[in-house]
C-alpha cells in the first residue's frame, strides 16, 4: 500500500504540473485580450469593436510569442556551438 502510495502521489504531481504548464499557454492571450478588451470598452468602441479588437490582440499575442523566443533559442546556441575545439587547438599551435 505504501508503494502504490507513493506511485499514485507522484503520477498526481505530475499530472497537475502538465496542466499548469498546459493552460499557461493560453493564460497570457486571454489576460491580453481582456485587459485589451476593457481599455477598447472604456474607450468607446462599442461591444462588436471591443469584442474584434480583444479577438485580434489574444491572437495576435498567441501567434507571435512563439516566433519570438524560437529566433532567440537558435541564435544562442549558434554562439555557444560556434567553433569547433579540435579545430580551434589545431589552430592555435
């Protein structure tokens, strides 16, 4: 029973960790397009604007953030991979 405790307490921790990781995904947009859509509101642009608007800005935010940190991944480890060490000792002598 103590074994099957402790298998059961693990797959639960990572059974919640996959979900907050999961719907963190989508937690930025929405709190984009609302904060968004509240200012377009408050601003005069109607509940058909507001709701277009706030659509465009969750989508917007949702699209774009993986094209950002993709470019960024990559050029790092282009710098950190960038020579060879057998043929940079080779040179050196």
């Amino acid at each position: 029973m103590l074994a099957l405790g402790l298998v059961l307490n693990a797959l639960g921790i990572g059974l919640f960790c996959w979900a907050i990781f999961s719907l963190a995904v989508y937690a930025l947009p929405f709190y984009v397009a609302l904060s968004i859509g509240m200012t377009a509101f408050q601003s005069g642009a109607g509940l058909i604007g507001t709701l277009l608007i706030a659509t465009a800005g969750g989508k917007r935010v949702h699209g774009v953030r993986p094209t950002q940190t993709a470019p960024r991944q990559a050029k790092i480890s282009r710098q950190a991979n960038d020579g060879n060490p057998i043929r940079d000792r080779a040179n050196a002598t």
